[in-house]
C-alpha cells in the first residue's frame, strides 16, 4: 500500500502512454493523482488501478483544443484541491496524417498549436495561484527533440500548412514558454522546466505512424526525474533531452521572440484583452 505523502500533482493527458505510467507511479510514491483525459472510461480505469494499488487519485476529464475546456479544467483542480505541488504538461497530439490537411480548434487556432502549447500555457497561469500557495512546487512541460522556429508572420500556417512543421512550433513554443516562466517565476518557489522524454516510444500516437525506438518506461523515468527528482531541487528554465539537460533551438534562447509568443499567447487565452486592430 502507498504512503500519502500529501501532495497533489496534475498529469495532463494521463489516461493513456507516457502520461498513464506517470500518473501510476506518481500515484505508488503516495502522491494524489489528479488523472486528466478526453476519455471518461480509459480516466476511470487509470483512477481504479491507482486506487488499487493503494493510492490516491480522482479523474478530470476535458478536452484540450478548447479554451474554455482548459478554463474548466483550471476550476475543477481548484475545486477539488488546496494544495497542488506539481503540474506536469503532457497531453498533446502529434503531427497528423502525412497527407492530411491544415485542422483547426474550436477556438479557430491551428489544431497543434492550441493543445500542445495554449492550452498547457493557459492553464498553467489559472494554476499559478494554487501552485504558488503550495510552494515548493514544479511544472513540468513535456516537449520534444522535434523543434522549428516559430514564424510569427504566420503564427497559425495559413500558408504551406504541414503537420510536422506545425507539430515542431508547437513544441518549440512550449520551451520558449519555460525559459519565460522561469524568469517570472523566480523567487516563487516554482521551478518550470521542458524536456524531450524519449525517441518515439511505444505509445499509440507513435504506432499510429512509426516504428517505437524507445519505452513508455524510458520517457517516464526522464519525466518523473524532472517532477520529483531531488537533484532538480530549485533548478529552474531548463531543457533536457531525455536525462542530459541540453539545447533548445535558438530560438528559445531569444529573448524578443519570447516576448512575442507570451504577448500573443495571453491575448489568444483571453488573460489580457486583444489590442483593437
């Protein structure tokens, strides 16, 4: 039976891969899980066999791609916790049918971009009260080694749409948005930091296009070193690929590049009202 240790964490797209055998051992080392998903049945079933194992979880379901789904989100973990000392950022979709075309949210966002980035950015800023409150805490931002620069002209790829460079801006912006955080963070008590779990593990998403090169068990180690790892103790704005910290695209490292992905992202969530024009 596992020991509660009192703390809560929030595994973001944890009813199936990666994110499922994180929120199991989240759940074996006494944590409290709040288990996310789309799917209220495969939820459940991760919730049950936490539970089983002695452990403690409930299951919130919503769907990603909506910003008011995320909102939901946001007040369903603040209605059903007072403390929450870990986020980890995991759910997100890959790059799509190689001869599919360009998808969009239902808030007219392009489809990637929206729930591997927006929708961990927004919610991440609804939490920051919560996670600040509960202070030592860590988010955690699942990323990728599959990077581009995002090209702000087109933010959205109206033009030369192609899912694996949206699904790269995508993850990108997801490390642009940790190195942010952490500066704004510092001092908090929050550390925030990305990493590429490993090489297409043998997750559904993978199969669906690929041949898996690495385990579920392997991303699951890189990210729970980041999540509960004492060795990141106060380590903050990081990038690591699997368990070695490393380099980001270059991008990430300007700092105006930065500030227009925030500037965009808090007008595109609604946390600061659009500029007329």
């Amino acid at each position: 039976m596992a020991k509660q240790n009192g703390k809560t964490a929030l595994v973001t797209g944890s009813t199936d891969g990666v994110g499922r055998m994180v929120a199991q051992r989240l759940g074996a080392d006494g944590w409290r899980v709040l288990v996310h998903g789309r799917d209220r049945t495969r939820g459940e079933e991760v919730v049950a066999g936490i539970k089983a194992a002695g452990g403690a979880a409930e299951f919130l379901q919503a769907d990603l791609s909506s910003m008011t789904e995320v909102r939901r989100l946001a007040d369903a973990v603040q209605n059903t916790t007072k403390r929450l000392e870990l986020l980890i950022n995991n759910a997100g979709i890959g790059r799509g049918d190689p001869q599919g075309g360009r998808e969009m949210s239902p808030d007219g966002f392009e489809l990637r971009f929206a729930v591997n980035y927006l929708s961990g950015f927004l919610l991440t800023h609804l939490l920051l009260p919560l996670l600040k409150r509960s202070a030592p805490a860590r988010v955690v931002n699942v990323s990728s080694l599959g990077q581009q620069a995002i090209d702000f002209k087109d933010v959205m790829m109206a033009h030369d749409y192609s899912g694996m460079r949206a699904y790269r801006q995508s993850k990108l912006a997801q490390i642009l948005f940790t190195i942010d955080l952490a500066h704004e963070l510092d001092g908090t008590g929050i550390t925030v930091s990305a990493l590429h779990p490993a090489t297409f593990m043998n997750t559904n998403m993978v199969r669906q296009f690929g041949t898996p090169m690495s385990t579920v068990e392997e991303g699951a180690d890189a990210i729970l070193k980041q999540a509960i790892g004492p060795e990141m103790e106060g380590r903050s704005g990081l990038y690591f690929n699997g368990q070695q910290e490393a380099r980001a695209d270059a991008q990430a490292y300007d700092a105006e590049a930065r500030w227009k992905l925030k500037t965009l992202s808090l007008e595109l969530t609604g946390l600061v009202p659009a500029k007329a024009g």
